[in-house]
C-alpha cells in the first residue's frame, strides 16, 4: 500500500513539478532499501530529537547521577551498535534515566534512552546490546517520521512525530508539576506492527556484526513475555506501551537466528560490574517507592521514615532527598525543607523538579526573589504548569498584572485542575 503510493506519486510527479512538491515525501529506507512515504528529511528527523530529547529525559525522572559509569558503559555499547548499524551517521546518544519503570525508547536522529529499572531486570551485556540494537533500528529505519507519515495518510492530521503533552501524572511525582508542551512527554510513539518486527530483526544483524550473541534476543522477548503475562504495572506502562511482546516474536526472533553462526560475546562480568551500584541500591529503591505510596495514602510520617532510611542507603539519589524536602513541604515545614531541596539539587542539578519545590518554599517564607530564580531555573529544564503558576502569583503579588496574566495564560494551555485554577486567577485579574 504504501509502495503503490510511492509509485504514484513519482509518477504524479513526474507529470507536474507543482504536484511533485506536495507530494515530495517518498525517501528510501536506510534500512531495508524499500522506498516509503516519509514527509520529514533526515535533518529534520535529527532537529525532532535534538528539540525533544531533554524534555523528555525530564519528564521521566531525568538522568541517573549515583553512579556516571554506567551512562559511559551503555553509550560504550549503544556506539559499538550504531557505528554497525544502516545510520552510524545519525548523532546518536544514549542515556540512562532515573526511573523505575522498565523502558527504553529511541527518538528520531539516534537519541536513545534507557531506565535503569530496565537494566536491573538483564543478566549480562548481549542482552542489553539486544535492546540497544532493537532501538537503534527504530532511528537507522526513520520509524518516527514513517509514523508521522502514516498518521497524515490516514487523516490524523500532522502530529509531531507522536509526541503529545500527558495529562497523565508523573509517577514519581507527589504533587503533580504538570509538564507543558512538546517533548514533555515519554516516547510514545506509536510504532507498527512491522517497525516492531524490522527492528528485532535488524537488531539481531547489528548485534551479530558487533559481535554479541544473538542468543540475547531471544532470551529479552522470553523475558518480555514472561514480565507480560504476569501483568506487572510497571512493565506494562513502559516497554510494552510501545513494543507488545509475543510468543510469535519470540519465534520470528529464534527463526532469525538460525541464519547466524551461534554464539558470540555475552560480557556478563563487564555488564554486572557496570550495574553493580543500582543492584546494590535495590533496597534504597524500594524504600522510595513505598514512600510515595504512604505518601499518596496520606501517611506522611511513614513515607519520611521511609525516604530516611533511602537517604541512609545511599545518600547521593537526588530523588530522595527531593522526596524527604517535598514531604516536608506538604507538612508547611517551608524552612526545613530548603536543605534537603539543596541537597536533591547539588546531587542533581540538570533535573527540573526540586528547583520548583524550593521555589515554592522560598515563597511561602516571603523570600519572592529567590522563589522567582529557582521557579525560572526549572523552567528552562521543563516548563510546567505548576511554576508557571507560582510564578504567575508572584509576579501579581508584585503588582505585575500582564507579566502574572502570561503566566496564568500559559497554565490553561496545560488544561487539567491546575488550568481551571488559573482560569479563575486570570479572570479575578481582568476585572
Ligand atoms: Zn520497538
């Protein structure tokens, strides 16, 4: 289907130079060579996830920041793949962000991502070459923009490339911030039931031509089918959003194969030195997790027994130390939440959040100015709602009605409980 459409329009094409340039949109697939409908060039593939890539590194917990050799360990493997792969042009990154959920996902332009509760759950470096050549195809084959293309064929309308702005609340996230417009969001888009498939396929190729055991693939399905079957929540609004697993992918992986020598480097000893620090913060982890749910429940001095005993196992998680300062905040301790805030930002301080949450303490002690630098800090990591609000009524308190009525305006734009608020904000301003 797609290739008739292709043929037509070269033919159309051909016929008028005019129909040619609103058709113009059939590119060769570096991949698999076939010709298909793509509207975006190759540069505007990279443009997309140049534009999208930190705020959705933000979104999703930011970067992981404990232990840097592991980011260096999986951009050392990513590269091996890519410099292989159909692309090893594309400007590919890889990076490895601090969330819980297993996912991994690959932006147009090669900027990939992993979280580190999908690492945890690998046994050894072939397997995680598995997930890494699987992504590397999505951006090799321009999967993005033939997504996009398709959406615009079937009348969808220009979205772009998939991203959308989540209502959806962080799960990380007590309060909710509330991410405004595009790249906010995870990943999503949607890929077909044949990018799935070209890309377990052509990650098997790239994982064999870098030398690992392709072995690897068959055993990441396996272990996709099993965490599938056991309805993980976790699993299945992460990887699986995006890439459903199945018996039958499991055996076209396994068919796959068979046109390959066995064997290969598997790296398990590297690959474990490499996750050893996130293994042993397993704990830590879990911790933190049932803090936020005492938290979510209201039972907030469990949550803080538990955030502390996080803080105790391993005091460099920013995460943490946001968590003990956001609880602490939810209780008006304004002042005694400033230094855990502090902490959670010199761990970190390319992630978004604790900036608002210090913002917010610093503005119920009175202290505008500072409110005001961190709330504009964490807007130029991820603009949210939830700064633009409080900075909306700080620049009101200072008598600034236009500059507070932008502010309130960009919150409605980002709907939900929080816009309807600054409905009644900007209203209550123009009278
Ligand atoms: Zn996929």
């Amino acid at each position: 289907m797609k290739h008739l459409f292709c043929l037509l329009a070269n033919t159309l094409a051909a016929l008028s130079a005019v129909m040619m340039l609103s058709l113009a949109g059939c590119a060769v697939n570096p991949v698999t060579g076939k010709r298909e409908m793509m509207f975006d060039s190759p540069a505007q593939d990279i443009a997309t996830g140049t534009q999208n890539y930190l705020p959705s590194q933000q979104s999703q917990g930011g970067q992981y920041v404990v232990d840097q050799g592991l980011t260096a360990y999986v951009n050392k493997v990513g590269k091996k793949l890519a410099a292989v792969s159909d692309a090893p042009d594309l400007p590919y990154e890889f990076v490895v962000l601090n969330n819980d959920t297993p996912n991994a996902w690959a932006m147009p332009g090669g900027k990939l991502a992993i979280n580190r509760g999908l690492l945890v759950q690998l046994e050894d470096e072939a397997q995680l070459a598995a997930v890494l050549g699987h992504e590397i195809v999505h951006a090799a084959a321009r999967h993005g923009a033939s997504a996009k293309a398709q959406q615009v064929l079937v009348g969808a309308g220009v979205v772009l490339a998939g991203v959308a702005i989540s209502t959806k609340k962080p799960e990380y996230a007590v309060l909710s911030v509330g991410a405004l417009g595009v790249g906010a969001n995870a990943w999503n888009s949607k890929y077909s039931r044949d990018h799935e498939s070209i890309s377990d396929k052509y990650g098997i190729k790239y994982m064999v031509k870098a030398g690992y055991d392709p072995q690897a693939a068959v055993e990441l399905q396996e272990l996709f089918v099993r965490m599938f079957e056991k309805q993980d929540p976790g699993w299945l609004q992460g990887l699986f959003a995006s890439h459903p697993p199945s018996r039958d992918r499991v055996a076209a992986n396994r068919a796959e194969l068979t046109q390959y020598p066995k064997g290969g480097a598997r790296n398990k000893a590297a690959f474990e030195h490499a996750i050893a620090q996130i293994k042993e913060d397993k704990a830590a982890y879990k911790n933190y997790e049932d803090s936020m749910k005492a938290a979510k429940d209201k039972q907030y001095d469990k949550a803080m027994s538990l955030v502390d005993s996080a803080i105790a196992q391993q005091p460099k998680e920013n995460l943490f130390w946001e968590m003990k300062g956001k609880l602490l905040l939810q209780q008006d301790k304004n002042q005694e939440s400033i230094p855990a805030l502090d902490k959670a930002i010199q761990a970190n301080p390319a992630y978004f959040s604790p900036y608002i949450y210090r913002g917010m303490a610093y503005k119920e002690l009175g202290n505008s100015n500072l409110a005001e630098h961190d709330l504009i800090a964490s807007q130029r990591l991820l603009p949210t709602q939830m700064a633009s609000e409080q900075l909306g009524d700080i620049a009101l308190a200072k008598g600034n009605r236009s500059a507070a009525a932008a502010y309130y305006q960009q919150v409605i734009e980002g709907g939900g409980e929080s816009g309807e608020r600054a409905k009644a904000k900007l209203a209550q301003i123009q009278q």
